[in-house]
C-alpha cells in the first residue's frame, strides 16, 4: 500500500513538474530568442514577463473553437490530444535519479524502470507521427494534408538513423534500461573525465550523439527541420485549421517532445543524474554554489536597478536563490535534489542548444531535408554503428 502510495505521489509531482516546465519553456524561449535579435521578449504580463504563460494559456481557452464543416470531426478533436499524451508518456520511464529512501521506502527517481525502456521510447516516438498524420488528414483542408504528408515523410526518414545513432551507445552499455544505462557510464577516467557513452572507450560516440540531435531536430519538427508547419508554403501546416484549445495541445506536445528528445540524450549519451565530476572533489556543493552566486547578482542588480520594478523582483528572486541553496544542503533532501539538479542540467543545456539554433538557422528546402538523411546522415549512422560494434568485438564494452 505504501509503494502504491508513493508511486500516485511521484505521479502527481512528475506532472506538476513537467506542465509547469512545459508552459515556462516557451518563455525562456522567447526570452532567449529576443536576447539573440538584440530584443525584450516577452516584459509586460507580470515582472519580467513572467505571467506571459499564464496570459497565454487564458487567451488559448477562451478563444472560439472552429471546426471545419467538411472535417472528418472524430478524428479532428482527437488527433491533438494523441500527440500530447504520446509526447508525454515517455516521462514515465525517464531515470532522474538514483533509487533513494524515503521514509523507510526505497524507491528510484522515476515512475517505472523498464527492463525494455529504450525500446519503449523509440516506439512511443515512432508511433507520434500519427497525431500529426490524423490532423491533417481529418481537417480536408489542402495545406493541413500538404503539411501532414511532410510530417509523415520527414519523421519516418529520420528515425532510422535516430534508431542507429541509439543502437551505437547501447553496443557499450549492453542493456535497453535507462536506469541500468545510466549506472553503466558511472566512474571517471584519471579521476576526472567521467566515463560516459560519449567519451567512453574502446569507441566514445561522439558521432552518435551529434546524429541523434540532428534527428531529434527533425523528429520534433524544429527550425531548421520545421517543413511541416512552412507558413511561407503551407500557412501553418497540419494545424492550419485548429484554434484555440487544439491548437494548444499542439504547440504543447511540440514542447514536451523537446524535453524528451533531450532528456533521452542526457540518458543515452551524457551520463543521466550522474555529476560533471566526482563528489569528493566538489561536485555535490556544486548546485549551492550556484544559487548562492546567482542570489547575490540578483541582490546586486536589485539594489542597483536598471527599471523601477527590478528594485523589488530581484531582491525577491535573490531569497529564492538562496532558499534553494538551502535545500540543497539538508541531507534528507539532498540525496533528491543533487542528481535531479545534474539531469536538469544537462537536459536545460540541450534545450538551449534548440533555441539557439531556432534563433540562428534559416529552414532547410524540402529536397534538401530528405537528401539530407537518406544520402548522409543515414549512411555515417550506419557506418557508425558498424565500427562501434567492431571496437566492442575487439577490445570489449
């Protein structure tokens, strides 16, 4: 009954968690787009824009729901909501943590650890391009099917070599569960170079790291990939004809698809919940640091501010800084927060990467997109995956 419990509790927590960073994703993407045109972003709807999501959500909902007379209307109200729930449903099996104790329980930072996780998220992956596939197809609108043929065509290429470029680094881990995965990339070579699939020997994946981005761009259908939804050709694609909540639900699972494409990197390639370095030599007081360093600039700023309202917001920011400073360090908590603060990390900084590019990149032509993975990228996949499986016949995983 306690596992039971425990397990509705972590349930509750991982999709609060999950909706929140989904709804303010958007925000620190527009913020940090704006940062790159030498923008505000987002500044009126609350400090710093920070109630922009809020606004947002409130507006979505209170729009008017069109549907199209001629649509097939099952299909159109079902397909957004298929692609959320697949978008979402890989969190269940994401490790984002080590098994801890609580309360006497023993449990793992995550909901469910398959002993086929990896196998479960390249299905659920696959299977997503329906949602896109049915909402094109259901509106009977020419550019929702033009967008939704794309869609088809483009994600369905660049899972192969997805699939390659995860294929390599399980060679060296020999087992499909991402917790056991990421308990295999434990250790440091000469006590500091962490032994991860990305550096690990006989054949560090480097290649397959950069492989699986790429794809996970396109299997997301972000900038330079975004062919599906060209509002230059197609008005806005698969989604032209939705409004309102339905449109929300897209615009969604593309933000939750985000998080899991980075977050399975950081699994597959990046060591998961395991720290830069090791705990001995300082990385456990790495995210105390952090937040009390980033507490004080916050205090800085508010005592010495650019805009009237700074004078208020960043003191406030600043004790929040440092609040969490503090739970970091008490030991019932830390065990928690340490190697969820490393996996937050890393996957923060592969989100970045996608904004960055989406704010740097032109889109790609269409024939350039298909060209692209059936003349390169999935032939280095494969070539890849074959001298990765040579190294490990040689000198061993």
């Amino acid at each position: 009954m306690d596992f039971v419990i425990l397990t509705l509790v972590k349930a509750a927590l991982w999709a609060a968690i999950i909706l929140t960073t989904l709804a303010y994703l958007q925000w620190v993407e527009r913020k940090v787009i704006a940062h790159i045109q030498l923008r505000l972003g987002p500044s009126r709807v609350g400090p710093h824009g920070l109630l922009q999501p809020l606004a947002d959500v409130i507006k979505l909902l209170t729009k008017e729901d069109l549907t199209p007379p001629q649509a097939n209307k099952l299909l159109f109200v079902f397909a957004p909501f298929f692609s959320v729930a697949l978008a979402l449903l890989p969190v269940a099996v994401l490790p984002f943590g080590p098994e801890v104790e609580v309360f006497g329980i023993r449990t793992a930072i995550q909901l469910t650890d398959l002993d086929i996780g990896v196998l479960f998220l390249l299905a659920i992956s696959s299977l997503s391009v329906y949602g896109i596939a049915l909402a094109g197809w259901s509106s009977n609108s020419k550019y929702a099917l033009l967008g939704g043929l794309r869609a088809s065509a483009q994600m369905v290429s660049y899972e192969l070599p997805m699939a390659l470029a995860v294929a390599s680094p399980l060679l060296l881990s020999n087992t499909l569960s991402l917790q056991e995965l990421v308990v295999t990339q434990s250790g440091y070579y000469a006590g500091w170079i962490p032994q991860w699939n990305f550096f690990k020997l006989p054949a560090p994946q480097v290649i397959s790291y950069l492989i699986f981005l790429m794809a996970a761009f396109a299997e997301t259908n972000r900038i330079p990939f975004d062919l599906p939804e060209a509002e230059n050709e197609l008005v806005a694609g698969f989604h032209t004809e939705y409004s309102s909540l339905k449109f929300a639900s897209f615009f969604m699972a593309e933000y939750a698809h985000m998080i899991t494409s980075c977050a399975f990197a950081t699994v597959l390639f990046l060591g998961g919940y395991l720290p830069l370095w090791p705990a001995e030599k300082g990385s456990d007081l790495f995210p105390t640091a952090l937040f009390l360093a980033g507490g004080a600039i916050a205090m800085y700023h508010g005592l010495h501010p650019a805009r009237p309202r700074d004078r208020r917001t960043l003191p406030a920011v600043a004790v929040l800084f440092w609040f969490l400073a503090f739970l970091f360090q008490v030991p019932l908590l830390k065990q928690i927060l340490i190697p969820m603060f490393w996996f937050g990390f890393k996957t923060g900084s592969l989100l970045f990467v996608f904004m960055w590019v989406r704010g740097t990149l032109p889109r790609f032509r269409y024939d350039q997109l298909m060209a692209f993975t059936w003349k390169f990228l999935f032939p280095v996949a494969m070539l890849n995956m074959l001298a990765t499986g040579l190294l490990v016949a040689l000198y061993g995983g």
